[in-house]
C-alpha cells in the first residue's frame, strides 16, 4: 500500500465514521423526542385515567345514594300502601256499620210507627170504653135517682 493512500482512507474512515455517529446521534435524537413525546401521552393518560377513576367513584356514591334513596322511598311506598289498605278495611268496616245502623233504625222508626199505631188505637179503645163507662155511670146515677 502507498503511504498516501493510507491517510486518505483514514480520513475516508474518519468521514464515514464521523457520517455514522451524526446519523446514529440524528436517530437517537429523533428517538429522544418520540420517547418524550410518549412519556407526555403517558402522563396525560395516567392525568385522564385518575380523573375518570375520581369521575367513577364519585358516580359509584351517586348510584349508592341513588340505590339507598330508591329503598327507603320503596319502603315507605309500602308503609303507605299498608296503612290505606288498613284504613280501607277501616272504612270498609265503618260502611258496613253505617248500613247496619241505618237498617237498625228503619226497623226501630218501624217498631215505633207500630208502638205509636198501637198507642193511637189502644187510646181509641181506651176512649171509647170511658165513654161506655161515663155512660154506665150516667145510667146507674138516673137509676139511683130514679
């Protein structure tokens, strides 16, 4: 090999070499920005994931309240239920006594219509046999004045 030629292909293996890191710096540059890139998209995704996971408790305890409120208006939906099915049966009951006592008091507006008949001719009766009597009276006094 010539003596020249020797430099000039350490300075072509210099070039080449010197080309060979600026690409591989250029690479690994590009790679740095992308992996940053990906580390902020990370952050921002664990950023979004934590606000969705205080999103969903937060949805979770509305749906507890949400659960909780539905029993005890279900609850007191069937205590009102029971308590007018009791004061039906109250009414119910208030009705048939109502019925009852209002047939109680045809028959005694009866019983008395009939008391009052039997009043009204036994008075008659009475009537007529003071009558006989004031006229026997009257008779037996002539025929003791007699």
């Amino acid at each position: 090999m010539n003596a020249r030629l020797l430099p000039v292909l350490n300075v072509i293996g210099c070039l080449a070499l010197t080309a060979l890191i600026i690409v591989q710096w250029r690479k690994e540059h590009v790679l740095d920005r992308t992996a940053a890139g990906l580390r902020q998209q990370l952050a921002d995704s664990r950023a979004e994931t934590a606000a969705e996971a205080g999103r969903r408790a937060a949805l979770e305890r509305d749906i507890t309240i949400l659960k909780e409120s539905i029993e005890a208006t279900q609850q007191s939906a069937e205590k009102s239920n029971l308590a007018l099915q009791e004061k039906e049966q109250i009414a119910t009951s208030l009705q048939t006594e109502i019925a009852a006592a209002r047939e109680q008091i045809t028959n005694w507006e009866q019983a008395i219509k009939q008391r009052d008949e039997r009043i009204a001719t036994l008075n008659d009766q009475l009537h007529q046999t003071r009558q006989r009597l004031e006229e026997a009276i009257a008779r037996l006094r002539e025929a003791s004045n007699q």
